[in-house]
C-alpha cells in the first residue's frame, strides 16, 4: 500500500507539471492542488502506517535477542554458582550467546528487506500479468513487407468503426494525402492508436498492402505505418537526436514541419538540449518539432492527428503546403482543420454510431 500510494502521488505531480500551463489556462490550480493534496495525504498515512509496522517488527526482534542473552546469562550463571560449570565455561557460554545475539537482532531487518522486497514483486507481477493487446503473430509478416522490399511504396486501406464513430472505407496510396475528419475526439485518438498498433483492430478496418492489419505482428504493422499522437511527447535529449535520432536529416522534413523557425531561437541550434522535455519551449514550437521527427519516419505510411492545432495561422498554411512534398508516401491526416483538409487530395467524415431503438421485427425494418 505504502509502493502503490507513492506512485500514484508521484505520477499525479508529474502530470501537474507537465499540464500546468494547461491548468493556469482553465483557472483549475486549486482543484489540481487540492488533488495533489488528498493523494500526498493519502502516501503520507501509507508510510507511516509501514514505517510503525517496521518498528514494531525490529523491537520485538531486538527485544527477543536481548531476552535470549540474558536467560543464557542468568542460567548460566546460576549453574556456575551451583558448581555445575566453571568459570571458564560460564565465560564461553555467555561469550557465544552475545555472539549469536547479533545474528539473531539482525533477523528482524532481514523480514522488513524481504516484506519490502515481496511488495515490490507482487507490483510487478501484476503489472506483467496484464493480459498483451496484441498478441505475435507469425508467418504474414513478410507479405506485407514485400512491396516496400522491392521498392514499391504501401498503400493502406481503412473502413470500419473506431469508439463511437464510423468511418466511411478509403484507401490512401503514395503521393496521396487524405483527411479524415472525426468530430469525436476520443474516437479520433482511437483511430490513430489502432493504426499505430497501439491497439487492436478490428478485422479488415485496416489493410496495408493487401494484408490485414489484424493479422500482423505489431512490429510488422509499426514498421509500415507510423501514427503519431497529437500529444506526443519530446525526450530530454538534444533537438538533433529528437528528430532524426537513426539517421541523417532531411531537409524537407525540416521545411515542412517549421522546424527552420524553431531552431533560429535556439542558442545552440540542432544541439540544443531540451530540458524536461522541452518545456522551455512554447507549445507550438514543440509541436512543430514533433512534426518534424514524424516526418523523419522511414514508414511508408504517416498517420499525422492535429499536427498544427498551437501554430499561427499563417504557420499552419506553410506546413500544410509543404506537406504534399512527399511523393513516396501515403500521408493520413485526422484533423478537422480547414486548413490541412483544403490541401487533401481527398476529405473522408466519419459518422456517429447510431443506436438501434428497440421493437418488433416489422417496426426495425420499417425505421
């Protein structure tokens, strides 16, 4: 209870950190704080409630070992006085007794260390008993690749319902940018998720090069198509490893996604180290650099959600232009901005899943 409370105080305070701007912006401070508050309350109890068990634990084994030496001192020396031993002897005995005493108090740190470290086990056994969302799959995997192997270029296909929202079958091929528009922002994040393979799909929703998407292995459909977050996040690593962190750069990449701008208010360039993630930054220059590392991607396949939603109009307009600069790829934006949609070769809506009423037989059919 003390390892679970902590962590959940400890991940609270870093997503208030990593939202505070977010939070300012709502007026929600004093609600973030006042959870904060309960959750650090709720660690503090833990700790303490551990912290009197392990005491309690050591005093009594402390207790016990002291008890012991002295009942081997006191018989002991009520035998020597009786004659039974001699003296030398009554000195051995309460020599070893003190020299087994050590050993014995040490025996209650011994089960503190080993409850701490069972805590910790038991965490992680649950942790890893989490059932897999994607479970291997063998023996598709090369089908799928053989086009982009022999330098053909992918093509995926989608159809199918994400969350709440269905959206209507199309296919995006190479040199193609497609706009998907999903009003519903959780199943939006659905959508992207399930063709990053960050979730299951459904049979046949996604095909990539005549393969069905469900029956690849993860890593196979994450080296087709690359789906980036529209909250991806930056690493604490310099701006050059950030955007290409395997490869050269590209500079059409960097073009594209006003990553140029970014780097001419940055002291050091390319080798700027992005302190906590880039929270020196602002928001739209760390989302143009994450533009910049999914443009960096060697899928075939780039699935990009709201990728300009914190840049300036006039912003938005360059990189949406300099988005169909990409002939080798198949680009999918998710994204209601008029913008990006008015550069899309074609604009697919989803719709919101209707619920059946319920009814006779004849009145379904009839509605």
């Amino acid at each position: 209870t003390e390892q679970e409370t902590a962590a959940r105080a400890g991940g609270l305070a870093t997503d208030l950190v990593t939202g505070l701007r977010v939070l300012k912006g709502l007026g929600a401070e004093e609600a973030a704080a006042d959870r904060y508050r309960r959750a650090s309350r709720d660690s503090l109890a833990a700790a303490l409630r551990a912290v009197r068990s392990r005491a309690a634990y050591q005093a009594v084994s402390t207790v016990l070992s002291v008890v012991f030496l002295a009942a081997v001192a006191f018989f002991a020396g009520r035998m020597a006085l009786a004659g039974q031993i001699t003296v030398g002897e009554l000195v051995a005995v309460v020599g070893l007794a003190q020299f087994v005493q050590e050993p014995m108090s040490r025996t209650g740190f011994l089960g503190v260390e080993l409850a701490q470290k069972r805590a910790s086990a038991r965490r992680l056994l649950l942790l890893l008993g989490e059932p897999t969302v994607h479970s291997p799959v063998d023996g598709v995997a090369s089908a799928a690749h053989a086009g982009t192997r022999d330098g053909g270029a992918a093509t995926v296909t989608i159809a199918g319902v994400f969350g709440g929202s269905v959206v209507p079958r199309f296919t995006a091929r190479a040199g193609q940018v497609v706009g998907v528009v999903v009003p519903d922002g959780g199943d939006a994040a659905r959508l992207v998720d399930v063709l990053g393979c960050r979730a299951p799909a459904a049979p046949g929703a996604v095909v990539v090069n005549g393969t069905d998407l469900a029956a690849l292995d993860p890593s196979a459909g994450r080296a087709l198509v690359f789906a980036a977050r529209h909250d991806a996040s930056l690493f604490s690593t310099s701006v050059r490893e950030n955007l290409a962190a395997d490869g050269p750069l590209d500079d059409r990449a960097i073009d594209a996604s006003g990553t140029g701008e970014v780097l001419g208010h940055l002291a050091e360039g390319l080798d700027t180290p992005l302190v906590g993630r880039g929270q020196h930054l602002s928001g739209g220059q760390r989302q143009r650099l994450v533009l910049g590392r999914a443009l960096h991607r060697p899928e075939p396949v780039l699935v990009l959600h709201d990728p300009t939603t914190a840049v300036d109009t006039v912003t938005e307009a360059r990189i949406a232009a300099a988005l169909r600069g990409f002939p080798e790829r198949a680009l999918v934006l998710v994204t209601s901005s008029p913008t990006l949609l008015a550069v899309c070769d074609e604009v697919v809506t989803a719709v919101a899943v209707v619920a059946t009423p319920a009814g006779t037989d004849r009145e379904l059919v009839a509605s």
